[in-house]
C-alpha cells in the first residue's frame, strides 16, 4: 500500500500506529495495540525480530540482568511456560526467547523486516506521519511511535586506514552471523567497555593470540553465572509476582536495592563485610546494591573504588598489568560497570596481550594489522568493540521533521530535549517509548518499558476516546522536564565521567568533550512511574490535544 497514488497525497493514514524497531519494546507495544484492536504495523531494518538481541551475535554477549528480572511480566502463561536456562542469559537464548514470544501471540504477522526508515515527516493539514523507506516503499500513520533501542547505532574509532585491512574486520554489533573462525587466529580487539569486555574473556582460551587495544580501562566486578535447574525455575515461577513488584520499587529495575544503611554511619570493617558479599554474589549487586554514597560522594566512592582495585589486583599475577587495567581517571559505578566471567584472569594467559593505546596511540590500521606510536602488529582478524553513538543515534540517522519541516537532529544538537522522555514539543504524535531521557534509559530495560508502553496505551485511549488526532508537548512542559533531568546529573558524580551516560562519544562530531548531554534520567524507576501517574491523573497536563 502506497499512500501516494497519482501524485495526490492520502489524508487519511494507512495505518493507526507504526512502531519503529521489533526489540524488545517494539514487540510489547505491538502485542498492547493488537489487544485493542489498532491497525498497526512494525517496521525494522533488520531481516528478522529481535533488536539489540538480533544484532549482536559476538562471543559472550548476554545480559547481566536476571534472566527472570528480563522477561516480560504481562502473561501468566508466558511466565509458566519459559525456562531460562541461565542466571544471566545469553544472546541466542534471548533472541530464542523474543522469537517464542512472537510466535507465542501471533505478533509476526503484522512486523515488516528490511523496512529501514529514511524519513519520517509529519504532515501538518493531515496530521499524519509519512515515512519513507530505503526500499522505496511509503507509508503512513497517525501515531509514530519508536522503539529504536538505546544502543543500536554502533560508532567506529575515527582511524586511518579502516578499509584497508585485508583480513575479517567488524564492529561487534555486526559480528558475522554465521560465526568466525578464531582457532589459532591472531585477533585484535579494540575497545574495553561492557561489550569488549565480554568478548575478551569468552575468545582468550579460543584464538591463538589475542591483543587488547585499551584507551581506559573500566572497572568491572563478577557475573556469577550459572544454570537454573528445573526445580530452581519452579520456585522462581512460584515468585514472579514478588520478584517483579520488588524490581517495581528498585531504583534500578532490578532486584537489587541499595543498602540503605549510611556509609559513615557503619564501621570500615562493616563497609568491607557488605562488600566481601556483594563482590561475590550474582550480578549487580556490588553497583546497585551498595551504599548509595558511592554514587555522590568523592571520598565514599573513593574508598570503595580502592576496595575494588585490591581485588583486581589479587586476580591479574603481573602486577605492572594490574595497574594497566585499573582505571585512575574514574571511580568504581560512574560508569556502566561490566559484569566480567574470568575477565582479569584472561590477561595471565601467555597468549593475551594488553597494549595501552594512552601510551602508544593507534596511528593507523594498515593492510595487515595495526600500527602504534611504538609498533606494527599483524593480525588475521581486528574487531571494534568501540561502542555507540547512544539513544540519540537512532533517531538522529533517520531525517525526522516535525511541524513546519524542523529536525529533530538540529533540535536535539546539543543534547536531547523532551518531555518525559516521551514525546518532543514541535513533533505531535511521536512517541519515543525508550528514549532519551526515559525512565527505561537507564534501568533494567524491560521493566521501564512494560511501564512506558503502557502508560502510553493510556495515553493514545485518552486522544481516541476524545476524538483527538494530535497530541503534543508543551514548551513549558519539555522545558521543565529537560531542567529536572540535567538537575538530576548535579547529585551525582556520573556527571564527571566520559561515557554514554553523559552523551560522550569521541567518534561522533559534537559528542566529543565539554559539555555533557543529558541523555538519561537518573531518578530511579519508582520516581519516574510516579510522575507518568501523576501526569496521567492531572488530565495530561504538559500535553496539548485537538
Ligand atoms: P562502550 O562502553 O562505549 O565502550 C567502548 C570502548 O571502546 C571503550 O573502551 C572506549 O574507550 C573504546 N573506544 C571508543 N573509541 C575508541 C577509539 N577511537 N580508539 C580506541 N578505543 C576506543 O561501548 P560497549 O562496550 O559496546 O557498551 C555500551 C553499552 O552497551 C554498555 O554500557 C551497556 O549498557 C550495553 N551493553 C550491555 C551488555 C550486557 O548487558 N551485558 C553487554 C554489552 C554492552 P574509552 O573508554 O577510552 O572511550
């Protein structure tokens, strides 16, 4: 279906609602206006379902969320039915996971794979979306809304010579689907933040020798992997209800929650007793479920930042190594911390390497390896654990026009500006479940989500139920809620750190240094569901409906 034919433009949509991106939000806003009978459809770049989860196919890619934590909560008999298999689950599992899903409630039939969006402009005399395809197809729709995941547009170091590597070279979000052969190869990876350093640990023991291109390092603490028997998942099944209200009232989503015990408060030898247990319990326990000083307070986080190089220490046997991988330009949890398995262990292999790219700067990639201020290395294969241009790099890839043909990339040049996270002024009925400054920007991803799809359900039910066609942001109301995001970085030292959470990505113009961009919201899942009520109950107050 075209929505032009003859030259003439249709007025009325081809569609209620497009939803850009089958992930994991894509899929549960499709499966809530399925419910309610929309017309609807889902369109993704990608060949099949999945998001995040169909991209990234590196090895050791999981989550460190809970697998339990992860699932969606909206089916008794989704969560009956599905055993996770591991504590933290891997990439196949989830995409196997997102796939049951589909299948399970018939989802499929209304997505449409290899429709990556061009363009998307708001026709004001209409008020309509129009978007436009790479494929060439056109489409319209009343209500845009996005789902484009938080970490899809992947960035490459801006270094010479890129292309001119003769052997397999790939980001790790494009990972050859088909796998790599790494036995006895001579692999470079570039890049040690969550995702490199998962890959790290899972090939070290898999490729004949192994160079790790560091520029920082990061502070990662243990995953504590495992399998959840049979009996285990039963008991989980059994606990669902209690395990997704306790993630509801984490600041985080999950069910970690801070000790709330003040860190002055307690004795040092009580501080070490909290964190001797949380270094060796699952998952994010050690970040989340510590005092919350750490996250404020320069000397608290000090302290424990100095706990956690001991303990890195104790792991790597050459000393000068351990100094290397222990970051002296941040605190421990300013940054997102990756959860690791054996990943400072990986380094006292004699086939792994760290080369300190602060000390010798990458020069250039050459047709056989990499060049350094200090040497030229070859290798058979060179993979780019390099990072993304963050949530807004979604949306700023594809030419978006809201009222009166402005762009939402100028708008948001010099950082993202929005109400809620979930609707921009000067873009009516554009919906950014997942966006920037969202609740679920920074929290256990599916949790925020269930929240933001279906207080956005309410939402769009409000506009039908009234007649409404456009629904729109205030100024005022953008303008307050961006005010209160950026207050929020002030509290804490996050603030001080280079990474996504402050926008800072040094392979993009503009995102490199100075000022930060606000593009997560750091007041916790319950504050934020509390505030979508409130603004629910006040009649939508910040909204403009006609
Ligand atoms: P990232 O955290 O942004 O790390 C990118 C890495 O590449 C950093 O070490 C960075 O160094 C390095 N780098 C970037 N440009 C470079 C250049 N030009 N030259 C040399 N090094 C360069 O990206 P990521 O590791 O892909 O992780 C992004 C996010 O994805 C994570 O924070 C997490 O939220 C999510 N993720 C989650 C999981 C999970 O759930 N387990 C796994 C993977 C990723 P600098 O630090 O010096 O900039």
């Amino acid at each position: 279906m075209s929505t032009q034919a003859q030259g003439v433009e249709k007025t009325s949509p081809d569609f209620e609602v497009i939803v850009i991106g089958a992930g994991v939000a894509g899929l549960y806003q499709l499966y809530r206006l399925r419910e309610r009978g929309i017309p609807t459809t889902v369109v993704d770049a990608a060949a099949d379902l999945g998001g995040t989860w169909y991209h990234n196919r590196y090895p050791g890619c999981r989550f460190d969320s809970e697998s339990y934590t992860y699932g969606y909560s909206f089916s008794k008999e989704l969560l009956n039915e599905w055993h996770w298999k591991e504590r933290f689950s891997s990439q196949p599992e989830n995409l196997r996971y997102l796939n049951y899903v589909a299948d399970k409630f018939d989802l499929r039939r209304d997505m449409q794979f290899n429709h990556k969006v061009e363009s998307a402009h708001f026709d004001d005399a209409a008020a309509l979306w129009r978007l436009t395809f790479t494929n060439g197809r056109q489409l319209s729709c009343r209500f845009l809304i996005t789902g484009l995941g938080l970490l899809s547009a992947p960035t490459m170091p801006r270094v010479a010579g890129i292309e001119r590597f003769k052997g397999p070279s790939f980001h790790t979000y494009y990972w050859p689907h088909e796998g790599v052969e790494l036995a006895g190869k001579r692999v470079a990876v570039i890049g040690t933040g969550a995702t490199g350093v998962q890959v790290i640990a899972e090939i070290a023991d898999k490729v004949g020798e192994l160079t790790v291109f560091q520029r920082r390092p990061n502070w990662c603490a243990p995953l504590h992997n495992r399998p959840i028997s049979e009996q285990e998942m039963n008991e989980i099944r059994a606990r669902y209800d209690e395990i997704f209200d306790k993630c509801l009232r984490s600041p985080g989503g999950f069910e970690h929650e801070p000790d709330r015990r003040g860190f002055y408060e307690v004795t040092r030898e009580e501080r070490v007793a909290l964190w001797d247990r949380l270094y060796d319990e699952p998952g994010f326990g050690i970040w989340l479920a510590n005092f919350r000083e750490i996250f404020m307070d320069e000397a608290a986080n000090a302290e424990f930042s100095e706990y956690i190089a001991e303990r890195i220490r104790r792991r790597v046997n050459d000393p000068a190594i351990a100094e290397k991988l222990i970051p002296k330009d941040h605190g421990f949890g300013i940054q997102r911390v990756p959860l690791e398995t054996r990943y400072y262990e990986a380094y006292n292999r004699d086939n792994v390497h760290l080369v300190d790219i602060k000390e010798t700067p990458i020069e250039c990639i050459t047709e056989t390896g990499i060049r350094t201020s200090g040497r030229e290395y070859e290798f058979d294969i060179i993979v780019y654990a390099t990072g993304f241009d963050a949530i807004t790099g979604t949306f700023d890839r594809i030419d978006i026009r809201g009222s009166g043909g402005q762009t939402l990339r100028a708008k948001w040049k010099d950082g993202p500006v929005t109400f809620l996270g979930l609707q921009v002024h000067g873009f009516p009925n554009l919906i950014t479940v997942a966006g920037p400054q969202s609740g679920s920007s920074s929290t256990n991803f599916p949790r925020s989500i269930e929240v933001g799809v279906d207080w956005v359900m309410a939402l769009l039910e409000f506009a039908w139920q009234h007649g409404y066609t456009r629904i729109e942001a205030t100024p005022e109301a953008e303008e307050r809620w961006t005010r209160h995001v950026a207050k929020m970085y002030e509290s804490v030292l996050m603030r001080k750190a280079k990474s996504w959470f402050t926008g800072y990505n040094d392979n993009v113009d503009g995102h490199e240094h100075g000022t930060i961009r606000h593009l997560v919201y750091n007041g916790g899942a319950p504050k934020y569901r509390a505030t979508l009520e409130q603004v629910a109950a006040d009649g939508y107050q910040g909204m403009r409906f006609s």
